[in-house]
C-alpha cells in the first residue's frame, strides 16, 4: 500500500487547472468500477434484446457478446485497466469493447442511453447487495437462536431504565434480537420487492423510438417487469433510500446489541467475556479486553444513519428528470454496504466466541426483590385483590424484607399476614427467581418453554 | 388564542424548584393525549380479554367497558380535563375511570403494564395514520392522473441537469409523480403489515403470571398476531421509524413537485398560473403570485427528514428492555403526519387549481432542435448506420441548421445531404416536436398513447 | 387543559377546503407569538429612526409608541388576543396599534417590509435565548465546580472501552464536564457575535430609498452593526443555524454525562443514587430508581440534532433572496431552546442532589491492577529502561499477582525481581491507587491538587 | 487503476475468519495515513520536550528525530510501505522507527499514549485544513469581488418566491455570496481558534507521572495552551464537530448559489452561460450545456451535511474517556474536506469562466412594473401620505398601466392623478429600473454605490 492524499498542498494554493479540477468533480470511475459486472450482465441483456427484436443483426449481436466476456473475463482477472479519463464505468467498458471489436461496439448503445444504464446497473448492484445482506442476517441470527437454545434456562436480570426489573432468561434476551433481525430482513425484502422493476429501455428521459421489448430485458435480468414511466424511472433513487433506511434501521438494532456487549463485558457486569478474537489487549494489563469490535459497530451506526441523510438531502426539491446531482447516490450505498456487512459478521463472531458467565447473570437476576411483581399477581389470582391495591400490599411486603435485610422468601408468614391477613403459606411456591421466570409463559413471555417455541418458530419460518 | 411563553424569564434565572422542572421534562400528556381513542380502544380490548380469560369477572368487565365509554364521550364531546400532574394519558383515563366506577377500575390494569400499553396505544395511532395518508395520497394520484389525461397530448421540454433535451408530454410529467405517490403507498404499506403485530399483553418486559390470552385482544383490535417476544415488544420502535422513513421519502417527491410548481409559475417559465387560494399576492404588485404553498411544501420536508433522523439517533446504542428515552418517540411522528398530510392537501389543490399554458410549454419544448436524437435515430433504422456515428452525424447536421438560424425541418435536403448522401425525404417525417413525442410509444415512454396506457394501469390497479 | 386534535378524521377524508388547507400551512402565529416582545421592541426603535430621520413626525412618532406600550402592556398581562386569520405576529400586532391609534399605524410601515422585520425579530429572540442559556450552563458549571471540589480526592475508575483503565479522582471526571460545557459557552458566544447584526432596514430585499439611519436603530437594539448586503440579509438564517449547531454539540455532552449517570445508579455500579425528586420509583418495588431525566436529557439529544439537520435541508438548494420555505426555520430554534434549558436544568438538579457512593467508587478502582502502568513508568524512571521493554516487564509482575490472586502491592519483591532483577524496594512506594491519583499531576492530570487548580483556573476565569 | 472490491462473494457467504473480520474492522491505515506528516510532527515535538525535560538523553533524541526525518523523507518520496497489520499510522511509523534506529525507538512513546497522539495529529491535521479551506474560500470571494465590480451596475430582477420583486444589481447579488462565505470564513476561523490547545502529555486518560513540561510542546506545535483536563481531552471530539458544521454550513451556501447557475444557464433564463470547463456538453445537440459542476456543488451539500449528522450521532450516549467508536471520527471530516475544497474551486472557476448576458437580465428586470414599490414611496416622502395607503394607491395605478398593457413610465399624469389627484410631473423621475436601483443607496443596499462601497469593505478588511 502507498500513501495517498498524504501531502496535499497544506497552505499552499490548490493549483489545479479548471480541467483538473472538472476532472476530479466529474469522474466517477474510483467508485462506480464496482458496477463493472453488473454493467456487463446489462449489456448482455440489452444487446441479445436489440437482436431478438431485430435491431441489430445476429452476427453483430455475437460480435458483442463475445466482447463483454472477454472484458468480463479481463476484470475478473483483474487485468482490467480502469482510466480516470473514460469517466465512468459505462465509458470504460464501452471503450474497451470498441477496441476489442472494433466498430460494431457503436451499436450496442442502440436504443439506450447512460441515464437508463447506469440505473440498471445500479439496481442490480443494490438487489445483490440485499441478496448478500439477507444471507449474513439469516447467519446472525441462527447464532442468535443456537445460543438462546443453549441459555433458554439461564435467568439473568431484566432491565427498565437499566435498573433490574424482573428477571429475564438470557436465551430470551438473545430472541429479542432475532426478531429484531426478523424485521430488518423483511425491510430489505421489501425494499427489493418494489426496486425490482426493469429501467432498462426508458434511454434518456422520455424512451426511445426503436422497436424494443422491454419486457426481453427485464426477464433476461430477473426483473418483475419494466419500469411504468420513463421520467420516473431516469429520476428516481428510491430503491438506493430503501436501501439506506433498512440499513439504518438494522445498524441501530446491532449498535443497541453493541451496547450490551460492551456493558456486559465491564468490569461492573461481567456477564459475558469475549474472546480475543473481537477484542484489543492491553500490552500491560491482562485482564482488560477492550470490547472494540462491539465499540465500531456501535459507532458504524451513526455513519450509516449519515449516508442516509445525505441522499435524501441531495434528492431534495430535485426537478426532473436527471441532474448530474444524482451521481452522489452510490458511494453513501457502498460505504453503508461495506459498514453493515462488517458489522454483523463481527457481531455473529463475537456471539460465537463468547464466554457466558451464567453464575454471575443469576446472582444479579435475584438482587432486588425481582418478586415483588409475582407477589402482587398473586394477591389478585388467590386472594381476588384488585390490581392496584395488591401492588401497594407488596410495596409494604417488600420493605418489612428490606428492613430485615432478608429476601422475601427467608420473611416469614406471619410477617406477611402482619400487612395482608389473608396470605397463606402458599405464597412461598412464587417466591424464587427461577419461578418468576418459569411462570411467566403468557405467549413471547420469558420462560424457558416460551424460549423454546420462540426458537421452533424460528426453525420453521426459515426452512 | 392566547398567548403561550411568551415571556420566559428572559436574561433571568430559570427559577422553577426540582419538581417543576422534573414535571415538565416528564409529563407527556401536553402531546400524548392525541392516543386518547387509541387508549380507550386497546383498554375495551383488553378488559374484554380479561372476562373472556376468567381474570375478571363479568360484572366488573361491564363496569369497565361502562365507564370506558362515558370518557370516550366526554372526550369526544371536549369536556375531558386533561391534567399534566397526572403525567399521561394512560393515568388521565384511569384516574378519571376511578372517579366513575369506584375501586374497581384498578382490575383494569391486571396483566398489563404501562409498558404495552402505550405501545399498542401508540401502533394503534400509526397504523390509523397510515390509513388517512393512503387514502390522501389516492386522492392526490386522483388528481394526478385526471390532470394527466387532459394534457396526455400538450407537449412541453423535458429536462435534464435543467436543460432541454427532448420533448415530452405533461400527461408523462404528471404520471411520473402518480408512480412515485404509488411507491409512497406501497412504502406505508410496507410499514403498517410489519407493525400489525398485537402488542399487548407483554407486561413491563417479560410477559405475565396471568393465564390470558393474547390472540383474543390481537384479533379484537384488528392485528394479524400477537408479538412473538415480550423483550423486543417493548423496546421496539420500528413501526414509528418506518412510519418516518415512508413519510420522508413522500416528503422528498413533494419537494420535488413543488420545485418543479415554483420554477414553472416563475416569469421566466410562465408554464403554470397557481391560483388565489395557494399563493399570496403582493398589495402592491398585482401580477406577483407567490407560490408559498408550494415552496412551504418543499421547505417541510427538511423538517420530516429531521423527524426521521431525530428518532434513529435517540434509539442508537440503547441497550434494552424500556428505556425513558423512548418517550422521544411520539412528538416526530405527530409532527411529522400534520405536516405530510397538510402537504398533500395542500398539493392536491393546487394542481386541481392551476391554470396550465399549453402554449408557452410547446414554444419551449420547439425551441433547441430538439428531434436532433430522432434524427440519429432515423439513421440507424433507416441507412443502418451504427448508433455512435450516427449521432456524429446528426451533429453536423445541427450544426448547419445553428449557422443558417432555421430550424432541422427548414433545412434543405441538399445540407444535409452534404453530410450524408444517403439521407432521402424520408426524413422530413419525423422533424416535429409532435413526431419526436408520438413516436417514442416504447412501454413506459412519453407518447399520448403510452401516457393513456399508464393512465389506463392506475384505474385498473386502484379500484 | 382541553382536548387538541384527539380527533382528526380517521379513515375519512380531510375536508378542508382550499382556504383552510391555506390557512393552516402559511399562518405561523400558532409559534410565532413567542416573537411578540421582540416585535415591539424592534418597532420601537424603527419608529425612533423614523422620527430622527424626520421620515415621521415627532408627534406620529410618540402616538406609535404609546400604542406599542399598551400592546406590550397588553400581552404581558395575558390579555392580548391572537388571531390566526391575522396570520403572523407582526400583522396581529400591527393591526392592534391601528385599533388602538388609527391609521397613523400605516405610518410605521414605513421604510420596512415583512422581511427584514422577521429577521430582526428572530435575531432578537435568539440573541435573547443565548443570553438565557448561557447563564444556565455558567449554573451547571458553577454544581460541577462545587461538587468536583468536594470530590477532589474521591478515587473511582478511569474507564476506557468501559474497561477500567487507571484511576482517576471523581473531581477530575467532572471538571472534564465543566470544560465541556466551557466550551459550549465559547460556541453560543461566537454565534452571538456573529450574529450580532442588525438587519432592520434592508426591507423587502433590495434596501429602501427613504433616507434611513441604520446605525441609529442598529443601536438602539443593541447591535454591533447594520448587516452589509441587503439580499444576504433577507435570506440569511446562519445565525439560527449557528444557534443550532452549538446546541447540539451541547446536547451531546449533556447526553453522555446523562449516560454516565444511567451506568453509575444502575444495581451493577451503584456509584451515585440520584434523588427521587428526578427519579420515578416503582409502586411495588422500593429499591427501584428510575433515572427517568437522566434518560429524558440523554433522548433529547436526537431531537436537537434533528432541529439542526432540518433546518440545513430546508436551506440547502434555495435561490436568493426570501423564500417561503424560510418560514420553517423558528419551530426548530423554539423546540431546541426549550428542551435545552430543560436538559441543563435537570442536570443541575440531579447533580446537585445526588448522593455519591465514594466507597464504592474506591473498590472498583482498585480492582485489576490499575498500578500497572505506574510500575511500568516507574522502570523506566529509576532503571532506565525504554518505555516498550518497561511494558512488557510490568506485564510480566502482573500476571505473576494475577496468578497468585494477590495485588501487585502484596506481591513479595523476590518475585518482582524474578522478572526484572534490578527491581529494589522503592517500587512499593508507588503501589496503591491513591499513589496513582496524586503522582499524575502533569498540567490537566487527575491527581487531587490539578483538580483544585483547575477550579481555581474555572474561578478566575468566571468572576 | 486496477479494480477494487469488483467481486465480492455475492450469494456466496463472506467467508473470512474472525481475525480477517477483525483486521477489517478494525484496521485504520487505508484512512489515516493522511495524518503521517502531523504525526511525525507532533513526535518530533514530544522528542524534543521529553530531552529538554530530562526524561531521555540529547543522544538519544538526536537518534530520534534524524530517524523520524528519515521517515518524513521516505514518505513524501512515496516509498514509505503502510502496511494494514500495523493496522494504524503511529504504529507504522513507530516500527520504521524502530528498523532504522534500533531499539531506542521505544524512548520516543514515553509519557505518551495512542490516546493522546492519535488526537494531536487529528487537531494539527484539522488545522491544517481550516488554513487550507481559508485560502480557498478567501480565493473565492475574491472573485466574487472582481466580478462584482465588473457587473455593478448591471441590473437583474431581484427575486423573492422567485417571483421577480424588484430590480437588483448583479453585483449586489454577487456581493450577497462574498458575505455569506465572509461568515464561513469566520466560523471556521472560531473553530480554530477553540480547537488550538494542545493535547499531548495527557497520556492514556489520566495525565502522566513523567515530570513534562506541555507548555513545552504546545508551544513548539503552534498551540495557545495545552488542554486543561486529561479526560476531556481524551474523548472530546467537539473540533472534528466545529469543522464539519462550519463545512455544512458553507457548503449549503454553495449549494444555493450552485442552485442559481444552474437555473440562469438554463434555457429559459439565459442570464449566463457557463464555460465548456466546467460543463459537459452532448454530442448531439450543440447548444445543450449541462452545468455538472454546479449540480455536482449542490449535490455534495448532501454528504457534508450527512457527515457531520454521522459524528454527532457516534458522540451521542458516550460514557467517558475514550471508545474505540471514536474512531469514526476521521473519514467524514477527511470526506468533507476533500469535497468542500473541490466545490469551492469548482464555484471559483466557474465565476471565472462564465459569460454573463446582462441585457437578458435588464429585459428581465423591466417586466411586471418593479417600479410600484418606489411610486409608493414616492407618495409617501412627497405627498405625506401612510405607508399602507400609499401602497393601496400605488397598486390601483399599477392596475391601469397593466390594463392599457403599458409601462408605468407610459401611463399619462392624469390617469394617476384620477387616483391620487396630488400626483405631479415629479413622478416621472423615480419610473425606470435604473433609478429603482440608484435610489435604494440605503446602508446595504443594491445601488451601484452601495455596491462599490462593499466591495471598499471588504479589500480594507482582507488587506
């Protein structure tokens, strides 16, 4: 690797010529040469098109599909030479097939122009892109359902306001992010669903006069079928903003499992340690293990929310059709691509490695009179105490425990009667973390069965 | 109307006491007392749950429902007192159900928590937003494509980087907008099938001891199911983020349009007169219209996108189960859902209003030798001439007609055939503003036919 | 409090009419009315360079005036009724003073227009709400000052990556918000300086022809100066932008302190416990605090930024000079001010009345070896050797200690010297956590007497 | 060029191993090598102040510095190899350090840490780039100024809701963009001026034990003053945030005055023409300029703008000291940078190269009668007449000009008289676009000689 942009010219004038300058503005090859195969599988499409619809001859249509393999052949050997000066990917292969094949390489731009190109390929970029996205998702989240299956049982305490609440079982803690996930997959598919229609054949604005068959390219290129109106479709990146918002929606959900982590890890928690793998040592202090993996996906989320943002910033009261504008669409999508990808590979890595110390979970799970809520629900259940009164004769249970420095369990009944003539011995069967846990099997509850029907569904909805 | 803060204690001391200032930060019944319907509704539910599930009795059930409804009277007759120390919503109502029916209003509140109650509260509000914008933005593609059909034939310049490039139909125009508002629509519903999961019944984070049943309160408040983890249900906010992402996106193709109103109204353009009702006039100058409807349209979707983004950064990096951040949750979507529906209303009239002059858009659309890609065009189909070299061609062409001052149609066959021998009088046909539009009846292009056809689409897609 | 908007036309249509839809989307008096005093001491000084100009009469001018004073009177006493037919805070007013004194009113008029009288009104208003916060935040300061002072020796854990670094005095940690906050100071003043710029008399855009004396009213408001270009004036909002961005920086500090205070009264720290004036508790559940402000502050910070983007979206694209769109800038300035003050005063508040657990405090920073790097630094210093090997030696002594489950004090110096020979007595003087507190006392280090300093360089500073 | 990431595994499962995964995440070098030259000054100072304080010997840190001069040189000779498991700048250089000079090398990082070197070359870097941007924005305005002195007397229509409202000087509005950027200049110059202390010596977190001096290296690196509080120091990341809001803010300036170029070059203005620099043309129609660098201007307000959201959202909810997630903090700054110099001299050349039509804009200008607002005026300074029913006057005049389909100046004396029966002969001297624009020579107004009067500010202020 050689340094780049290490010595711009600090102080110094910037001296570029307005070429120069135009040059760096304009081109977009360092970035849209990510859309070379797509741009080649279009071209592919497009051209046995022109020839199905008898446009161009067959021979020609031979002559430039042999063309686009070779140059395909050339990228995937990464022989390809990109030049700054074509500008953009489309110029570049175009130019190469034009020295490959010679003249006849003019006629595949038949019936198209770059505003129809360049989103065709773009789409097809951002349908792999969610392909690839929905596969690394349905990989978190079997990680996600393998460790809850191994901690359906393992109780550890349950937060509001990051006080403990009511005891929670961890497998079910972990569930909660599988549906989380659930629900980003759905939004990537629906975002997938409404960008799959074809643009191919609207050429510059307003379509085109040749005797195409739009319908040809779309299914060539597993459309569902063609965009409905040309202006539309040369000026519309919705597809890239569903992208982006599913994303964010998805780096929001793992920086709050990030967060977790990272407290989780602390030396105040320790609920969990995670492995080298997805941590930074200190040179000097053994014990600390910076929680950095989770850390940068926690903060990856703010960049991608930015990505976002400047799209819809920049398709903001956008007249119609194309404006040059619209060529800062791709590189917030590659960057959030790139950003989301990492980020849930390293949070899938780190689930797997990670240490769970299920003791010290338990512990802090039964600190706090965690059943202060079952003894309310049992008031109402035996004792037919409305709802709010029975809460009150808890609050007072709990603070004769409190003030005797016992859990409620260790109080006796007489105490208990002492507030609430009517409670009788019956009470102690609630009286455990392990009870508040298993008893609460309403459905989605925390018990280890709802866990497991949680994990059944799963299994069934994914195969 | 009287006057509110209007005088903070300006350059003095805040001097509110601790509780004040806890008070204010806390309370949320200055705005959530929009979900009061909501409320009332999912607390029917539910205490209907609760009598079919044996938790309560019959009677008591018939006391609840009783009392329910005479709030939902006094609300709806605007004699409900809203009291801000009573914090929210929730507590309005069941404060005020205590004073009605006695003790037993605190049955109500068996097997349920604050928690899922504002949630389902809250997604019940949503999904009733979603609704009335859909049915807004069928009355705005209504509009649309009425205005479509009418101008299906009047020519004006397509543009491109705000350059005329071809020329299109406003018909095309009009429908470009009805595909993106059909996006819009497919986004919103994209949201409200995702979010349609019931989420009472979950308690504060865990579920409950009670034995109730979740799908009877799911099926009675019209969701597709009850949701499938108690831990998830009440930390999520999707459905309001996926509420803004929607409405940002509508925003943004507002924008759009109402860029487009306020260039065309302009006096360089004269393309559109907007009538009295969106504009307001100067005292003084009587041919100046500003369009201030459509610029406050453009202007409100800087305040969605904010809304949007104001929610994903206040989830970011939240650890679970219920944090009081999420409080932020509601005044985003308010705000946001009165401003997108006042933007369509106000789109709506406006374009049923405006005066459109077909005459000064078809000089326009005239002028620039716009049937200069036609005639490349005629080239390829007619002399088989590859496509690049026929637009070299067809530039030279140009170029003669430039120097002469006429336009192609006036130039002599001779010229052109100076640049090409081979053109004949064939060409003659296709040099028009109104050929370059026929004739480019590719699916999805600018044609009166294809706009038909699209016009066509919507009707037999929408009823 | 009565019921607003609790029942928009769900499911129905919105029937407003075009007049109404208006009305609603361009009358700003709804927010605008928080400019009332602003207004009227803009108009005052406008009418006093009116009459020193003679553009008016002496006797024009004093009827103004007083027609002014009672409007003034008027509203402080809460008797001012507004009326959103009237539109905006200007025409309101200006049609009371005809009410009030006739059509020597129109006289006021002179030499103005809307726009430069909006912009005057708005500067007013934030230079105002800086002058407001900022002296909450020299308030929050002065709790941080005090309180750091009486926890200048207090010992708890210096985190990194959440992992507990080095030990760090609590004074320290809070003096790092105070610098914070110093430089939030810094920020609203500079915007206020910048900002500082008297717009009155640039009218609609282009300037006037009476001839005004902009100095004589750039004074009297209190300027530094008449802005310079009449059209950069009327579309300028900077300075709201200015306004925003300070605030939101703020807000982000506020919301990291008000995590940190999450963390530190959460069961697994139990570092401070806040009061139960910004705590909510649970009726059942004694020990349960929740840090509900806390939170509140920490959410709020999304809000802010938001106001922030939306206004910079709003702005973005627009052509000079007024626009409509402009209109959307005081909502976003009015909401972050409010929720601003609301977050200092709560943090003050809560700081103010927590109480710190300094033991706690204390253990968990002698936890994990935080004399690791002192030993380090301490071979280097005494034996000469360069920093890296120093490191990799002291790493070598920890995990001896680690491995007998001693700290590094209690390990005998035979073992030490196992690792590194030349190791002699010395070093235990610097083994104990308040060894490394007091010795890192380099300028801005977090031993007790830099802390001190730093107050002291806070009081200078402030007085 | 050769291809990049031009074949990720679509459909096929991203198969790297956790530590491949981890490199990824967390390597920074492919960024922050731009910091290579701020860090090896920032060592270089530390060098010098540890030997001045005693802490190394002259010897030793002779050795350094020749071996850090070696490295300055290696780099800038573009034979410096960054390699990624280094994974950051410092630790490259350090080990080219240590290659060259032996074991020595590990002197140099002692009494520092990554903490505080990491955000000293960030600081310099930033300052670099503030001077950087300075020069070019500075470069800008000066051409704003010259054409501004070309064109002061050249009148366009003034626009507000882009209704022409009345007739302005081309140089005044030009005049308008050089103080907006006046204003930039000065926030970024804040933004230096709070951001200029310096944090090196505070080590990890907690300062050092090492006796420094930092006055030492604050001074020899340009500094004010070293930093104050040691944990402050270490997280804050407030400068990266100043810069990237005074960039928004530019940029959206930018974009506005991007917005205008690219409606005056557009057909229906024709108020300029652009360069074919700075334009891109389409081989087919000739007269057809697409004005992409002025698109592209407006296009990247986006970006930056989605940066600084990105940085605030990475800060928001962050405990104290450091978190790796700070890392995020140098690509959008080092984004926006190289985006924001680009539109800037993008902006300049194209103000450079432009042609300007000054006699569409005077025709412009004429239309629509921009004279009613002075003829009211007039009433009001000659004829004593109300503000309010001088303009009701002047618009009943305006309504016969426009009946008779004449000009104001066309419209004969006894026709205005049989409005306002005081009207005389005088009024005929303020009826023409010129004098509308001469007499508005209040303090920042249009008039030629308000023009040239800013344009005398603005040389003595930046001399």
């Amino acid at each position: 690797m050689t340094v780049k942009n290490a010595n711009p010219m600090w102080g110094g004038r910037f001296t570029s010529s307005p070429s120069e300058v135009m040059q760096k503005m304009n081109a977009s090859i360092t970035f849209d040469q990510r859309l070379a195969f797509q741009d080649i599988r279009a071209s592919r499409a497009h051209c046995n098109m022109l020839v199905a619809c008898q446009i161009i001859s067959p021979s020609d249509g031979s002559l430039i599909i042999k063309g686009l393999d070779q140059i395909e052949g050339e990228i995937s050997a990464g022989e390809f030479q990109f030049k700054e000066v074509l500008e953009d990917i489309h110029m570049n292969i175009e130019n190469r097939l034009g020295q490959i094949i010679g003249p006849t390489a003019g006629k595949l731009h038949t019936a198209r122009s770059r505003n129809d190109q360049v989103i065709t390929d773009f789409r097809l970029w951002v349908r792999d892109a969610i392909g690839a996205i929905n596969l690394h998702l349905l990989e978190l989240q079997n990680t996600l359902v393998s460790t809850a299956e191994k901690h359906s049982e393992t109780v550890m305490p349950g937060y509001t306001h990051m006080q403990s609440a009511q005891p929670v079982t961890f497998g079910h803690h972990l569930m909660a992010y599988c549906e989380m996930i659930e629900r980003d997959r759905s939004r990537f598919s629906d975002a997938k669903r409404r960008m799959n229609q074809c643009p191919l054949g609207v050429a510059a604005l307003a379509g085109t006069t040749f005797p195409i068959d739009r319908n040809h390219t779309s299914d060539a290129l597993g459309f569902d079928r063609p965009t409905a109106n040309s202006l539309d479709t040369v000026s519309d990146r919705d597809f890239a903003i569903d992208f982006l918002a599913a994303a964010s929606v998805a780096a929001v959900h793992l920086s709050r499992f990030a967060e977790e982590l990272v407290l989780w890890s602390s030396p105040q928690f320790r609920f969990i340690v995670l492995s080298d793998a997805f941590t930074t040592g200190s040179s000097i202090m053994p014990q600390k293990k910076n929680p950095d993996a989770a850390e940068l996906i926690r903060g990856k989320s703010g960049r991608i929310i930015g990505d976002l943002t400047s799209l819809l910033i920049v398709l903001k009261g956008l007249p119609l059709a194309y404006s040059k504008d619209l060529q800062e669409d791709k590189e917030p999508v590659f960057d959030t691509y790139d950003n989301l990808i990492l980020s849930i590979c390293a949070m899938k890595g780190m689930l797997e490695d990670m240490k769970v110390n299920s003791e010290t979970m338990r512990q802090a799970a039964g600190a706090g009179f965690p059943e202060a809520t079952d003894l309310a629900d049992w008031l109402v259940c035996n004792l037919d105490i409305p709802f709010r009164s029975a809460h009150s004769i808890s609050a007072k249970i709990v603070q004769q425990a409190e003030e005797r420095g016992c859990t409620l369990k260790e109080l006796d009944l007489k105490t208990m009667q002492s507030v609430e003539p009517r409670i009788h011995n019956g009470i102690f069967d609630i009286l455990s973390v392990d009870s508040c846990v298993s008893r609460r099997n309403s459905y989605g509850g925390t018990s280890p069965e709802s866990v497991k029907e949680q994990i059944r569904q799963f299994r069934i909805n994914n195969h």
